[in-house]
C-alpha cells in the first residue's frame, strides 16, 4: 500500500499502485519508458522480457532495477514470454526466475500455454497441470508467484477453465492476472472478475470492444465495476497495457484516469472508505 492524503489533509491508504507494461511501448528505450512513466505520475514498471529485459540477461536485469528506482519508481512485475505446454526445457525457467530475481520483483507473467481450453485432451490438460505444480514449487523456493496471462488461446481463454487449472495446481505460487476479455461483453467480464478475484495479482488495464480500442475514461462506468468486483482486500497494481493510440504522448492523459480510479478506492487508516469528493 501508498500512502496519499485526501483534500482535508487527511491520511488515505491507497490499495492499488499504477504502472505501464513495457510492452506497450516496444519501440521506446528503458530511459524514455522510465522519464514518460515518472512524468505522467505512475508508480512503477511492468518490464516485459520480449524486449527490454530478455530472460536471462541478469546483469541487464540489475541495470533496470537500478535505473527504475533511480527514476523514483518501482519495478511492479516482469512479463515473461514462457509458454506452459511449450515443452520448454528447463533452463528457460530457470533463466526467467532468475531475470525476476534480479528485477527484485515477486510477480512474473507466464503464458497458460499456446491453445484453448476446449483443446487441451485430457493427457494433454495434465500434463499442463504437472508442468504448473513442478514450475509454482520452483518459484515458491525463491519467493516469486507465478502469474498465468488472461488471454485468449490459452487455458485461461475462460473464467471457469482458468479457475479450474489454479484449482488443479493447487499453489499459491500459480495465480493470475486479470484484463477483460475484449470479445466477451461486459455481463461475462463481470462474472470472471467475480469468480477469479481470489487468484488474481495484477490487473492489465484497458479499453476494447473487438478490436477498437478506447481512451479509457470512455469505459470508466465498466471499470469501476470490474475493480469492485476484483477487490480481495490484497494490493493490486494496475497495469496500463497498449494505449489506445498506441502513442507514448498519451500516456499522461491515461494515466491521471486510471489514478483516479485508484484514488476513489482509497480507504482511511480507521479502513474506512474514503469518498471522492
């Protein structure tokens, strides 16, 4: 938790931190991702591994740990690119925990594998399963969470099956992020906020309908239902993921929705709410 303080000089707790997921800017350089996120007021960095901090390279992971909380930020998570089910040698994990160890984050991104749920055989549903215990209980070792990707063409493709592969695994080491789903209305993203808000960690925010993407304040309405829903009393950073200009000059002007978002869920020492005025 941060700590704010509401118009009367009140102190407030605020129960969720804000941040961009370098993904979405894969063009821009660690140092313009780091002074655009400082300017617009954020609180940290999710680091993707796809580009800025590739898995494995430690020394690298260290220099952006370094340079974020030099930028007076946090490094909020890493968003690894390891597919479960991918048969991926062991190495590769071991080079993920690492990057993530380096980072000093506790909350890695990990994909649920490479095709719908309805796909998955049953040999091939356990073997996913075993893969999942095998890997939460290597990160359990080092402190970090696994965080499986909500998204379509993987086991968490749908709210139940998501919620049925934690439940298989059984680890509080393997929880989730979660987004909405752009393809399902909002009626069904409600539920799934519902249902999975005991496992989730982060949440990726955005705006779509299909493939349009919107400035978020035009689904403000939609968001403070999801939020209310995904409270769990734990902390959660809201992560801004692809703009919906795709543009780094818009970051400011996303970011002041999304801290207010953040500031309307504030609550009072005394764990009451705090009202925005």
């Amino acid at each position: 938790m941060t700590k704010s303080q509401d118009v009367n000089g009140r102190g407030l707790f605020l129960m969720m931190e804000s941040g961009i997921a370098s993904v979405s800017f894969r063009g821009k350089s660690v140092e313009e991702i780091l002074a655009a996120s400082a300017a617009a007021g954020l609180d940290g960095v999710e680091w993707g591994s796809d580009v800025h901090v590739p898995a494995g390279d430690v020394s690298l992971a260290r220099d952006v740990r370094r340079r974020t909380e030099a930028a007076g930020l946090k490094v909020l998570s890493y968003g690894s690119y390891y597919h479960l089910g991918a048969q991926a040698r062991e190495e590769e994990s071991d080079r993920v925990l690492a990057s993530a160890a380096a980072l000093g984050v506790r909350d890695v991104r990990i994909w649920g594998g490479s095709k719908n749920s309805a796909e998955f055989s049953p040999g091939g549903w356990d073997s996913l399963v075993a893969e999942g215990r095998r890997l939460a209980e290597k990160a359990s070792e080092k402190g970090i969470v696994l965080s499986l990707e909500c998204h379509n063409h993987t086991v968490t493709d749908d709210w139940k099956s998501a919620k049925h592969y934690l439940d298989a695994v059984g680890s509080p080491s393997m929880r989730m992020y979660w987004q909405p789903n752009e393809l399902k209305d909002e009626a069904y993203n409600l539920a799934a906020a519902r249902a999975l808000a005991p496992y989730v960690t982060n949440i990726h925010v955005f705006s779509m309908d299909g493939d349009r993407h919107y400035p978020l304040a035009e689904h403000a309405g939609r968001w403070e239902k999801y939020l209310a829903a995904l409270d769990n009393g734990a902390p959660h950073a809201l992560i801004l993921e692809f703009l919906y200009d795709d543009r780094i000059e818009s970051l400011p002007q996303e970011s002041r929705t999304l801290c207010s978002w953040i500031q309307a869920r504030a609550v009072y020492p005394d764990g009451t709410a705090h009202k925005k005025i």
